[in-house]
C-alpha cells in the first residue's frame, strides 16, 4: 500500500491550485518501505510555483549526484484522494 512517484512525471499545473486532485494517483505506484528517496509533505498553504521550482532544483541535484530520477512519497499523489 505505500506508493511513490518519479517527480519527472509531474508536471507545473499539478501543482498549480491548492485543490485536491486524484487523477496524481495514477502517476504513482507501488513502493517498498526504505525504498524511496524522499518524503514531501504537501501544504495547501504553499505558493505552488516556488514549491514546484524547490522540487525541480532538488531533482537536478540528486540526479547530478545519483544519475537516475528520484522517487518521493509525495502525499498529493500517493494517497488515494477518492
């Protein structure tokens, strides 16, 4: 039951509003327990474009160190907002 997603697959408009959106469920996928790279809480409360520019220069840095895209649990799209 727990899942991740590859930040390479979201896009700016999902997170451009600050409401739920369940169709991001479907860009995640099943995971092991230890077997992600990061955990990002969600605010409704944060201004989306800096979010989603913080996400970015994070993915670049751990792409330049590990030479593969990271996986999160991000809760916006590993729960199950049905």
């Amino acid at each position: 039951r727990f899942r991740c997603v590859e930040l390479a697959v979201l896009r700016p408009e999902d997170l451009a509003n600050n409401a739920p959106a369940p169709e991001l469920f479907e860009k995640s996928f099943a995971a092991g327990l230890r077997k992600v790279d990061a955990f990002v809480s969600h605010s409704w409360h944060d201004d989306p474009l800096a979010k989603w520019q913080a996400l970015q220069r994070w993915r670049a840095g751990f792409v330049a160190t590990h030479g593969r895209e990271p996986t999160v649990w991000f809760d916006k799209c590993c729960i199950d907002q049905n």
